[in-house]
C-alpha cells in the first residue's frame, strides 16, 4: 500500500500552484499497485504492456518509493521496451494546444538514452502528431512541435541527457507561431537549445491521438519508448517561467531523492 506522509501533501499543492489551474495535468505516481494512475487533471492513465493489455503496476513496473529512504508515498515506474511498458492515456481537449503555450515535464532516469519518448501526444503511423517530449536519436533532450496538416514540425534540440542517473527535464512553448520560443531545463537550469523548422509550421493542429507517457503512437502500438524510470511527469497550459521551473524542481528534489 501507498504510505503517506503529510508533508507530501503540502509539496504536491505548491506543486499545482505553479502549474496553474488552465489544461493541467499532473500526476503525482501515489500508486504502487493496481491499473490506474490517477491523474490531478484532465485524464488517469492505464499501466500497459504487451499488446496494449492491462497490467497492475506492482507486477511489471518496479515502483520505486521515493524521497531520500523515506516513502513519500510518491513512486517512479519502470519502463522497458520488452514488454511494451507504458502508461496509456486518452485523448483530451487539455492534450492540445494550437496557438496556445504549454510546458511538459518528468523526473527521469533513462537506462538507455536513444530514442525514449518521455511524454507524447504524437502517432506516425495514424499520421496523427501533435507534439513529444523526448530524448532523440543523437541521445539529446527534445521537444517536437508537430503540424499534421502541413507535414512540418518546429524541433527544439537541447544537450546530451545523462544516462543513469535521476534528471529533472522541462520544456516550455509560448504559443507564438511564426516566431515561437522553446526552452528547455535540466535540473532547474535553462539549458542551450536551437530550434529549427522543418517544412513551414503553421500550427499543432488537434487530433485524435490519445495521451501517452513512456512510449509515442497508441497503446496497441508503441513507439520509441522508455527505457528507465520516470516520476512526477505534468503537462500544463502555460509556459512555465525560469523561476517557476526552478522552484518545481527545488520543491521536488526531496519527494525523489536520489535512487
């Protein structure tokens, strides 16, 4: 069972104060067992594997109590692509955000550091592509802003994600279309990135394409998925300020700890 701490309470409501309150979505991981993961927002998520199939968290997943020893009641899941380990969401209005800012964030500790989507909104095969927020296939942290209809995509590119050891990783998006801003963080420091368009990005356009954390695509077909631990992910509808990200990452260093 979830042990709980009462000081987790107060850290998960500053926490929800700095997302702000318009299209967020967190999810604090309190499970370590069952076939849902409760969502502070918009949409819970179902543990996946195999064929899209249903899984308790506690057979696959290895949650992982959190907070320097001491169980928080916050637990990071394990993901491995044998298996198809990810967590399945659904498609929702406060996923999308054309012409409107947002910024995306995990603690994460990849394994493997090639191709491992983070959190996603993103299928290519249902040529359904929204955005994803992922560590590319040069290893280097990643936010794609995706237009479906004119096949274009404006990419954020940041540096090189360290394998194996527990990582804070934010970007944002202001919502400008012809000339838009990403920014990337990395333990609460901004971090160099060049953003560059391909084809001519107008906007992301929404779709039908369901929520997806540690994979890309739907949950019957995952793509690039996560290899290593996830904790604390968000989405929210807002571009988050270098103070904000810093402070979310003051606040959450001690509900992770180092594992």
């Amino acid at each position: 069972m979830t042990v709980y701490n009462p000081g987790n309470e107060a850290k998960i409501n500053d926490i929800l104060t700095i997302l702000g309150v318009t299209k967020r979505s967190f999810w604090p991981f309190y499970e370590g067992w069952g076939e849902l993961v409760t969502c502070i927002g918009a949409g819970d998520l179902i543990p996946s594997e195999t064929a899209g199939a249903a899984e308790d968290l506690s057979d696959d997943f290895s949650p992982v109590a959190l907070g320097y020893g001491i169980p928080f009641g916050i637990y990071s899941y394990h993901f491995h692509p044998t298996g198809d380990h990810h967590l399945a969401g659904i498609d929702h209005g406060d996923y999308s955000f054309a012409a409107a800012p947002f910024s995306v964030g995990a603690w994460i500790r990849p394994t493997t550091v090639v191709n491992n989507t983070i959190v996603a909104k993103y299928d290519v095969a249902g040529t359904d592509r929204e955005f994803r927020f992922w560590i590319d296939a040069a290893g280097k942290l990643n936010l794609e802003l995706y237009d479906d209809t004119a096949n274009a995509s404006e990419i954020a590119v940041g540096p090189l994600v360290t394998q194996g050891q527990m990582q804070h990783v934010v970007a944002t998006y202001d919502g400008v279309l012809v000339t838009p801003t990403v920014k990337l963080y990395v333990n609460g420091a901004l971090v160099t990135s060049v953003l560059t368009e391909t084809g001519l990005f107008i906007d992301i356009i929404p779709g039908a394409t369901p929520l997806t954390v540690a994979c890309s695509g739907v949950t019957a077909l995952p793509t690039n998925e996560f290899h290593g631990r996830i904790a604390l992910p968000f989405l929210t509808g807002k571009a988050l300020t270098a103070a904000e990200v810093l402070e979310l990452y003051t606040i959450t260093v001690p509900m992770v700890g180092i594992f």
